[in-house]
C-alpha cells in the first residue's frame, strides 16, 4: 500500500506545481491526500508526510511553518519545480522516485 500512496501523493504534488499561476505552492499532507482521492484517516496521512519529509531531506521542498501546523512549500527555485515544469507533461515520476529512495 504505502508504495501504492508514494506514486500517488508524488502525482499530486507535480499536479499542484503544474497547475501553479504563481511563483510557489504550499500544501499540507491533507491537501495532497484530498488532491489524490486517497483517504484523510491518520495512517493515510501519516504515509503521504512520510513522502513529503522524504523530499524536503533531498532539499526539493521546503517547510513553511504557521502557528498551527506544518505546510510545506515549493518555490520555483526548486529543483523539483523546475523538474516538473520543464517536462510540461506529467512529472517524471520515476526520476522523483529514485531521487527520493
């Protein structure tokens, strides 16, 4: 399953980057999981910020704190922004993949 979430929270989030207006995009593990149609029970999101901390220690996301929780940002600088936006199709979900592992 949690290799299942990983494809699918990574869909996601170059989802979000394709479809950015802006120079960034902020989100949170129930974003993301809402985003993928996945289920927002505590496991399910549990795995989904399990991907989105394994990007952030590559240094392709970073974290945006608030007061109340977490959200995670990705800027245009980023290497995973420039990854996505470059290909101008879906991400190259294997390349993230492998960068992530």
């Amino acid at each position: 399953m949690s290799a299942n979430v990983e494809r699918i929270a990574l869909e996601a989030v170059s989802e979000l980057i394709i479809k950015a207006r802006g120079s960034c995009v902020t989100f949170t593990p129930k974003r993301i999981a809402r985003l993928a149609g996945l289920d927002t029970k505590p496991v399910t999101l549990s795995v989904v910020k399990y991907v989105l901390e394994r990007l952030r220690s590559k240094g392709l996301i970073d974290i945006w704190d608030s007061k109340r929780r977490t959200r995670y940002i990705v800027t245009k600088e980023s290497p995973l922004w420039k990854m996505i936006r470059n290909r101008k199709a879906k991400a190259p979900l294997a390349d993230i993949a492998l960068i992530i592992r």
